[in-house]
C-alpha cells in the first residue's frame, strides 16, 4: 500500500475533520491514517482509488485541491 497525502480546501473545524473522515472511510480498499484540519493521510493500492477520493470528500462539501 502507498501512503498520500490530500491537500483538502473549505475545512476549519473538528466537525469538518470528523465529515472528511466519514467521507474517506466509506472507500473500500482504503485506510485513513489521519484527517487534520486542510489534509488527510491515507493508504490505498488501486489508482483508481484516487478518482473515488475527490467525489467523496466533495460529497461531504469539500475540495480535493492535490493527491500527493
């Protein structure tokens, strides 16, 4: 597994960490490392993964601004 980091726009709170968090965690295939307040680390083989990410954080009202 590859770890990478999201650079994540619109969050300021514990309640948008917790949101992101959902968001990531309902992935198959992925595990979350850790979710801050503008970032998420998270560990996934498939590269096409990384397309999935970007709709769920956006469906939880965010933005996926880089996958490092």
């Amino acid at each position: 597994m590859k770890s990478h980091e999201l650079t994540i726009q619109g969050m300021n709170c514990a309640h948008c960490i917790m949101h992101v968090k959902q968001a990531l965690e309902s992935v198959d295939g992925l595990q979350v490392e850790e979710v801050q307040i503008g970032k998420a680390r998270v560990r996934y083989d498939d590269d096409k993964i990384t397309n999935v990410l970007s709709e769920k954080v956006e469906e939880a009202g965010y933005k996926v601004v880089v996958i490092a």
